[in-house]
C-alpha cells in the first residue's frame, strides 16, 4: 500500500474590514432655507435679532462642520442691497476656540449672537442711512434683492476658510381695487376686480365706510376669492337698492415673523336696478385738480421741488384716511392743517 502524504494548509481569511475615516472640516453651511432663498413680500431688519430685536423669527440656520481644532475663528455677517452694492449691516461674532463654540453645533439668527451661543456686535452702516431712514418711514425693507452672506474667519490672520450666503427677494405687498370704486351698479353688473400679489384672499361688504358692520350669509358672504375678479351677482339678492355699500379684500402677506393679514382699501358702490344704468359719484374731475394742485404746493413748502415734480405726471384717484374714503371737505381740511403746521408731515413715500 502506498503512502498517502497529506499536507494541511492552514488558510488564514484576511477581513479586510472598510476604514471608515471622519473627515474633520472647518467648515459653515446653510442648512436654512433649502436652495439659499428666501421670498417675503415684507421684511424687518430687525427680524433678522442681530441687533439685539425681534422676537424667535427663523431667517437662517447654519451649521458648522465638526473639528477638534483649537485654534480660534469667528463669523463676519453682512447684509448687502444688491441693486446698488452698498452693505445695509454688518458685523462680527466674537471669537472662540473652534472645537468650542462651533464644531458641530447649529445656530440659528435669533440665537447666534447670544452669550451662551457666539456673541458680537452687529450695526447699520453708514452707507445705508438712506435706506435706514425709508426702513422707520415705511416699516419694511424696500422691493429688491438683498444678499446675507457669512465668511468664516481665522481669528490669528483674518483669512477666510469658508464662505456662504443667502439670497432674499423682496416683493412689496399690494391690493388695488378697481371695479366697483364709486360707481352705481346694476345686480348684473356686479363684478368686483382688483390686484393683488396676496393669498388666501376673501372679499367683504359692510353698510357703512368704517368696516363695523359686515353683510354675512352663511357660506356666501364674506366670500373666499382668488385671481382678479369675482362674479358678485350671486350675492346682489343679499343688498338693498339705492343704499350705498362698501366693499375690502383681505389676504395673507410673507413676512420676515409671519404670516400676517393685510385689509385692502375700503371701496363703495350703489347697487340699483335692472335698466337704470351706471355711473360715477367720486371726486369730480375739477376737485382731483384742486386737490391735486394743493398738494403739489405743499409738498414744495414743506419737502422740496423734487417731491413736488414726482407727482405731476400722477392721476389722482381718490383720498383715503385709514383704508376709509373721505369727503372732499374733509380732505380739504386736512390739507389745510397740513399748511398751516398744525398736522406733521412724518414721511413721503411714492411707489
């Protein structure tokens, strides 16, 4: 019998296991709002809490990038107008060791600049004290494109290791109504149209020019609308003839801390019969001009030529005090206490 020669091999299994390597990065990234944009059709500056003001109002959230470094950084913030360049505020965070204050932490607007968070000092620039001014007269950052951007800087040297930045459009609110302003209308007739860049919009009649007392029927009135017109003869039977009503859209605007309603202006109408006709019961052309010359003067007295110019070229529609229509004599006196300084100009605003 021949020998059998066995030989054992022993197979040793290399488990190459995948070396999972965490990347450190000093780094910033926006993680809101999705895309980098924002639309308002309002926007505060103080919203933003970097000056200490607002309430809780979520702008932006930013993430740092994880790393043990100890080396200390902080973040530069500004806000630039960018149809003309000019920086609206500026700022810095205070400076900290990274692995600190920021490897991996996420912060928001209204919380960056708190002393638990990252600190700083933040102002309105110099070059913006023209857009600062238009801000209090108007409450709101005028139409146009702002950019918020965020450099990341080592604090030894000042160099910037990361960049980014947020895109805000601004779309002013308005609601114009067009028909029926001061018209006499037929129950066929009835069809009330405007513009407007709101949303959520609703229609709503009152019996007198103040807005107390509201015409309600069930699902029919106040009325959801949407576009630039809504079909109003379905409601005629709701209204009496020969009595002089009002009408008001509301809507919902975008706004840097919320969601708000905004009441159009207040418009009045006659509704008559089948057959009688239409018709205008406004202003009369004569008193537009009258009113219109007044306030030319006036605004060359107590603002200057320049403002006066700015409306030559303007149709003069009507006269509201509080959203309400008011009479010619009312309008007339109050123009009157203008130039006799017994009412302040506070500010002039044309769009």
């Amino acid at each position: 019998m021949k020998p059998r020669i066995y030989f054992t091999f022993f197979l040793v299994l290399f488990l190459i296991f995948p070396i999972m390597t965490l990347f450190a990065t000093i780094s910033i990234d926006v993680t809101y709002p999705a895309g980098g944009v924002l639309s308002y059709n309002r926007f505060l500056v103080a919203d933003l809490g970097l000056l200490g003001e607002g309430k809780s109002n979520k702008i932006f959230e930013i993430r740092f990038g994880s790393d043990t470094s100890t080396d200390s950084y902080y973040l530069h913030i500004k806000v630039t107008d960018n149809s003309n360049g000019k920086v609206l505020l500026e700022g810095n965070t205070e400076s900290w060791p990274y692995n600190e204050r920021f490897s991996g932490q996420t912060y928001t607007n209204y919380n960056i600049t708190e002393a638990a968070s990252l600190g700083g000092s933040f102002s309105i620039s110099d070059e913006s004290k023209t857009l600062q001014d238009k801000i209090l007269a108007t409450g709101a950052l005028p139409e146009g494109t702002f950019t918020i951007s965020f450099e990341l800087k080592k604090a030894s040297d000042n160099s910037t290791v990361d960049t980014a930045q947020i895109t805000v459009n601004i779309d002013p609110p308005y609601l114009q109504p067009i028909y029926p302003v001061n018209n006499y209308v037929t129950p066929s007739s009835l069809v009330f149209r405007w513009r407007s860049n709101l949303s959520n919009l609703s229609l709503h009649i009152y019996s007198d020019p103040r807005g107390k007392n509201e015409v309600k029927s069930g699902s029919r009135l106040p009325a959801g609308v949407s576009g630039g017109m809504y079909d109003g003869t379905s409601i005629a039977t709701l209204l009496s003839y020969g009595k002089t009503y009002y009408w008001q859209i509301t809507g919902d605007i975008n706004t840097s801390h919320g969601t708000e309603t905004l009441k159009g202006p207040v418009s009045s109408f006659i509704l008559k019969t089948e057959g009688s006709g239409g018709g205008y019961f406004g202003l009369s052309e004569g008193e537009k001009a009258q009113i219109k010359a007044r306030l030319i003067k006036l605004l060359k007295s107590k603002i200057n030529k320049r403002a006066a110019r700015s409306i030559r070229s303007f149709n003069l529609d009507r006269v509201l005090l509080d959203n309400s229509e008011i009479s010619l004599n009312e309008i007339l006196n109050i123009l009157e206490m203008l130039e006799k300084g017994k009412l302040k100009v506070k500010s002039v605003y044309f769009k």
